[in-house]
C-alpha cells in the first residue's frame, strides 16, 4: 500500500522548518474533508506518514501549512497581514501503490513544490 509524507524546508535560513502545523484534507467536488492535523518535528518533517494503508486513497487532496506562525516564533518580523499566512498546496493521488511525498521549500515572501520521492 502507498502513503503520503512531506517535509517543510526553510530556504530563508537554510534549515529544517520545525513546530509548522500541517493540516491534510480531502477534497470531494467542492467541500474539504478534515483528514489529519500534524506538526512537523525538529527535521522539518511529520514523525508519521499523513495517509497510510486503509486511508491511503485515490482523490484530490489540500496539504495547508502555517506557515507565518513559525516565521513569528523564529523571531521575524511580519506585518499584521503577511504575504504568506499559509501556503496551500492541492495535488491528486492516482497509484494507491506509491509514495507521494510532497516537499515544501518556503521563505515569507515565497514558496514551491514538488513531487518528491
């Protein structure tokens, strides 16, 4: 069976992005299903994978990381409305026999994505 794992990667510092609350929804036509909420540990990663085994299933899905929380607690300095608040990446799940891992590089003023191995 497959699963789906991520990591946050913190370009502006060049470091693992730790405590980064990672919420997982399942999408059904127009309406997210709350699946999982996870905290990345000190690596920049989910100590266990978001979906695995029975609740690893084909479908469009919503990873949402809070991102400006951590950039606030790291000790940047963000205005009252930042220009990343959460990053929102959506992706679709085809082989329930794979792993998808989905990276997340970001920085306050940008981000990006891919599908990794």
């Amino acid at each position: 069976m497959g699963r789906l794992t991520t990591h946050v990667l913190d370009t502006a510092k060049g470091q693992p992005g730790a405590g980064i609350e990672v919420l997982l929804y399942r999408i059904e036509v127009s309406t997210l299903h709350h699946v999982i909420t996870m905290t990345t540990n000190h690596d920049g990663r989910t100590n266990e994978p978001l979906l695995e085994e029975a609740d690893f299933q084909r479908g469009k899905y919503q990873l949402q990381f809070n991102t400006a929380d951590y950039f606030k607690k790291s000790g940047m300095t963000l205005s009252d409305i930042p220009f990343l608040d959460d990053v929102v990446i959506r992706f679709g799940i085809d082989d329930e026999n794979a792993h998808y891992h989905v990276p997340l590089l970001v920085s306050p003023f940008s981000f990006s994505t891919y599908r990794g191995s």
